[in-house]
C-alpha cells in the first residue's frame, strides 16, 4: 500500500519520483495516441505524466532513479482475461515468471482443469499456489465439475453449493466459464443454482457460448452471464457485442480468432466491451511467440490500430473486472507497465508492476520464491486394462456394421459421421485409411473399463498417442491405430503420474511427464517447451495434425461434452446438442 501524501507531493515537484522514465513513447489507451513522454513513478503508482512538446516535456520530472525510454514504447501492462494455468503445463510460479517476462501483470485464472481431478482441494492449492508473485492473479471458481454431468465421471463434483464456499476465498471474483449453456437456457435446476450463486455474491459469471446468437444468446444473457471467449465467426462477435456481452479476442494453442475480431471491428468499432486472453496455451508457444503480447501482436497484423489492440489487451479487461486505476498509464493509476522495442513485435524488454523494476533485458531480474509445495498426490487411477479393452467387439455375432464415428474438421471441431465395416471373429482391431481408434479410460478411481469409439481425420498413421490433459475431466484419453499400442500408452501415463506420451511398435517414441494431478510439470517454461516441440515434430511425423492445432494439444477437446458435434467420454459418444449419449452401433 502506498502513501497518497507521498504521491500528491511528488505530483507538485515538492518530492522526487522514485523512478522516471525519459523520452519515452507513450501508448495512450485513453485516447488512443501515441506520443514522447517522461512518465513519473512514486512508489506503487504513477503520480505525473509529462507529454513533450517542441521536444521537451510540458513540466519537469525529477527522479532519484531515470530510465531512458527512448527509442521505446511504454504500454500498460496486460492483463488476460481467462486463462488456465494448467494448460501450460507448468506450476504456477513458473506460470507467473513466464508472463511477467512476455508483458503480462495480471491474469484471472481458472482452474477448472485440476478441479476436475482433486475437486475443491485442488481448487484451494491453485489459490494458495497463486499468492505472492510477481504479477497478479485472480481467480474464478470452476462451474464445469464435470462439464455435464451424467456424460462423463470426473474426479468430482461441483454445485451451488461447493462454489458458493469458494467463492468466499481470497482474490476469487467469478465464478468460470458457464460451459453447460444448454442447462442454463433450459434453466436445469444445477445451473440456475450456480449462476444464482454468482450473482447473489455479486461476482462476474464468465460464459463460453460457441456458436450461439438469436433467442439463445439472449436467454442466457438474460439469465446473468455476460461475458464469452468462444466465438466461431464475424457475425458472432458482432452480435454479442450489439447486445452488450464482453468478448474476450482468444489467441490459443487451440484456437487463433484474431482475424474474425478485427472484421468484427471494423462493422463495429465502438468496441469498449472487447478485452482479450489466452485460454489454453501451452508453455512451448510461450516460449516460441509469447503470451499476450502475442495476442495483441495478432491484431495489429490483421488491421487493428496498435493503441487500440493494447487498449483491448489493458483498460478493457481492467473496466471489464471493476480494476480501478488499472489497465492504463495515468496519474494515480497502478504502475504496472511494459517497455517495448516496437509495437508491430511487441517485444518486451522491461517490465514494472506496482512501481517495481521487475523484467530487464526481458529477463526476471529477481528469482520467485514460493511456499507452496509440489502436489506429489497419484490421480491417475485408471482399472485394471488389458490389450483387449482397446478393441471393438461386434454385436450379436454380425459380421457388418454401421457405426457412428466423430469426424474431425479442419478447424479441430467436430461433426459425426457414420462408418460401414465388417469384421472377422466378432472383433474389429482394422479400420480403414483415415480412421483410427479413439478411447476414454477413466482415471479418477471409479473403475469403469475403457470406452472405444471410431475417430477420423485425426492424422496419425501408426502406434498410438494418449494424453491425461483432456479437457474438462481430464480422463485418459488414448487414439490409436491398434490396441497393443494403445494399451501400452495408457499404462505408460498410469506409471509416469500423467501427460502425453506417443508409443509405436511396443517404443515410447516421445513423453511429456506431468506429475502434478496428471496436468502440470514442475520444469520451467525454458526447459519444458524444447521438449513439447520435440514431442510435436515426432507426432507430425507419425501423422497427427488437426487444423491448426499443436499436435500436444490436438486430442485436448476430444472429450470436451460442451463443444458441438459429437463428443467421446469414459461413458460412450456424446450427442452434445441433445446432452446425451449416443449408441456406438447405428441402429436399423
């Protein structure tokens, strides 16, 4: 806390600023002008700002320490408006030393993904792991435990009633991504109670609304939600900020939606209610392209003004969370802030939060010290398995059948689709070119033998690949061009404790060890990423590409019951439009 006395008295020139910055070029996300500046810093605020005129500032700042800005843009520091931590696959005091570096001061996480696993423990560790680093995290409460239920297991279960006591935690102000948008619109008797819950505590309730206009929208707006990062299209975004929902422009290693936003744009470019985040991005396209500078780097690429895209990135998610005198670069207003070598790159080299020198040289000058220790708890509990759980038995002795099968898009969605084959001896271990095995093996302890479905257009040519980062239950999910490979994998990730591993012809070709709740490494950003590329150039050589996806995080959404078409689970397919279980086997 600092002290207003002390501020004002550096303001009038009766005190000098702890820190200033000379020269430097001041990105004005007010007023959307870029412009030489000397910025004054005094203790945790900016207390003067003096813009240059005939080549001199309007008043003098003195300074007990000066940085030369010139040659430098000065922006406000990002903030990212939803984010999953364990998406990166790094704990998160490695999280936090990898955004500050990229720009980043304040993120609202949400941890759904280690909810789904260790349920409100795993919530309560985010938390606690979250305090005292050097960038700001918020925190919203999961809403998908499981995403919906009775379509999957989870390794818990979340209603109005565990979201409401953690909602009273400290730094939580939302309850997460309302996924269940069908149960909100049908007003299910679960997600009345959790939106009820959100607003009666007076928190944010964050939506995830793909593809949904018209009535939809307006029920589930209607219903207290407004916010969305999952918009498909122009005409989406557009319509959702005609009726008044914040939309978060995502840049994920799942999905890139700078392009729609910016057409977007420029039908609408009364645009207070675009802010910006990153969702899941996983530590090797940190480490390759960065966090949201990158975000805001996309942007500017398809057409939006520089001090509009950092206005996006800044003062919009600050007004869109109640963060007053934050998101900007202004007398009074927090001193969190970036210097960058130019805004087309947005290459960080110096990062301040609360007045503190934090980044140089974009490096962070002070090592993070964190009292929290690793989670060392075993959550991969999968049943007892063997090579033929992976197969497909026929029914009733047929020798030809028509099966249901998820098919893949370009884009990484999904559509279902409808496969005829025969097979000898009652099994089916062959499947046509194209197509391969895809199974969810349940690893939270409830002992349900292993789904098998049919999937096509996943890519991959031979052996096997099987992750325990799948979204929202995080099950085992293993896609396979035989069962042996596949089985191999699945207890390969059952030893290591979770993560992704390719196994082909009885090797393990590449792994990803995530020994914390199957979804987190305790590596450093630096030191994961080179072995995710690695992971991915051995995957791209076994075949596996889906749209413009990492090959790491290709099969994520596969069990992801909230996103349209078709879906697999531990349960069976997932008619995700009609919330229910669709039968392997065509009928009639």
């Amino acid at each position: 806390m600092y002290s207003r006395e002390q501020v004002v008295a550096a303001a009038r020139g009766d005190i000098p600023m702890d820190t200033v910055i000379r020269g430097v070029q001041l990105v004005n996300v007010f007023t959307a002008e870029i412009y030489t500046a000397d910025i004054g810093i005094k203790e945790d605020v900016f207390a003067a700002v003096a813009r240059y005129t005939d080549n001199a500032p309007i008043f003098e700042i003195a300074g007990e320490k000066e940085i030369d800005g010139s040659g430098k843009f000065a922006v406000p520091g990002f903030i990212d408006c939803h984010v999953h931590i364990e998406s990166t696959m790094v704990t998160p005091a490695n999280f936090a030393k990898a955004l500050i570096e990229r720009g980043t001061t304040t993120a609202v996480i949400d941890p759904h993904e280690i909810a789904n696993v260790l349920g409100v423990d795993g919530v309560k560790y985010m938390i606690e792991a979250t305090k005292n680093l050097p960038i700001d995290i918020l925190v919203t409460i999961p809403s998908a435990v499981p995403a919906v239920p009775g379509l999957e297991t989870s390794g818990a279960v979340f209603g109005s009633d565990e979201i409401g006591m953690l909602l009273e935690e400290e730094r939580v102000i939302g309850i997460a991504e309302i996924m269940d948008y069908i149960g909100v619109i049908n007003q299910s008797e679960r997600m009345t109670g959790i939106v009820e819950e959100g607003l009666k505590k007076g928190v944010y309730n964050e939506g995830h609304l793909p593809r949904t206009t018209g009535q939809n929208l307006d029920a589930y707006m209607s219903a207290g939600i407004d916010s969305d990062h999952e918009s498909r299209s122009t005409e989406e975004i557009v319509e959702k900020l005609r009726q008044g929902m914040c939309v978060y422009i995502r840049e994920s290693s799942v999905s890139q939606f700078a392009d729609i936003a910016a057409e977007a744009w420029r039908e609408v470019p009364y645009t207070t209610n675009l802010a910006m985040c990153t969702d899941d991005i996983e530590a090797s396209d940190m480490y390759q392209g960065g966090q949201m500078n990158r975000v805001v780097r996309r942007c500017i690429e398809e057409g939006i003004p520089a001090p509009l895209a950092v206005r996006f990135a800044t003062l919009n998610g600050a007004k869109r969370f109640n963060l007053r005198h934050r998101g900007g670069i202004g007398p009074g207003y927090i001193a969190d802030f970036c210097l960058v070598n130019t805004l087309e790159d947005m290459d960080v080299t110096d990062v301040f939060t609360k007045g503190i020198h934090q980044v140089k040289g974009g490096k962070l000058i002070n090592r993070i010290k964190t009292t929290t220790e690793i989670l060392k708890e075993d959550t991969v509990k999968i049943p007892d398995i063997e090579v033929n759980d992976f197969n497909i038995s026929m029914p009733n002795g047929m020798d030809s059948v028509r099966i249901n099968t998820i098919e893949m898009t370009p884009i990484g969605t999904t559509v279902k689709g409808v496969l005829e084959i025969s097979a000898k001896n009652g099994i089916i271990d062959k499947l046509p070119e194209g197509y391969v095995f895809a199974s969810v093996v349940g690893r939270h302890g409830q002992g349900l033998k292993p789904f098998v479905g049919i999937l096509k257009n996943a890519g991959l040519k031979t052996g096997a690949y099987a992750t325990t980062l799948s979204h929202d239950s995080h099950n085992l999910v293993v896609v396979g061009t035989n069962a042996e490979d596949m089985y191999h994998a699945a207890k390969y990730l059952e030893s290591s404790g979770g993560g992704l591993v390719l196994f082909d012809d009885g090797d393990v070709k590449a792994a990803i060890d995530l020994p914390v709740a199957g979804l987190m490494s305790d590596l450093p950003v630096e030191t994961l990423a080179p072995a995710i590329i690695n992971f991915n150039n051995i995957a791209i050589d076994m075949g596996v590409k889906v749209g413009r996806r990492a090959p790491s995080m290709a099969m994520s959404s596969l069990a992801l019951t909230v996103i349209p078409e078709i879906r697999i689970s531990n349960l069976g397919l997932v008619d995700v439009n009609k919330q229910q279980l669709l039968p392997l086997f065509v009928e009639g």
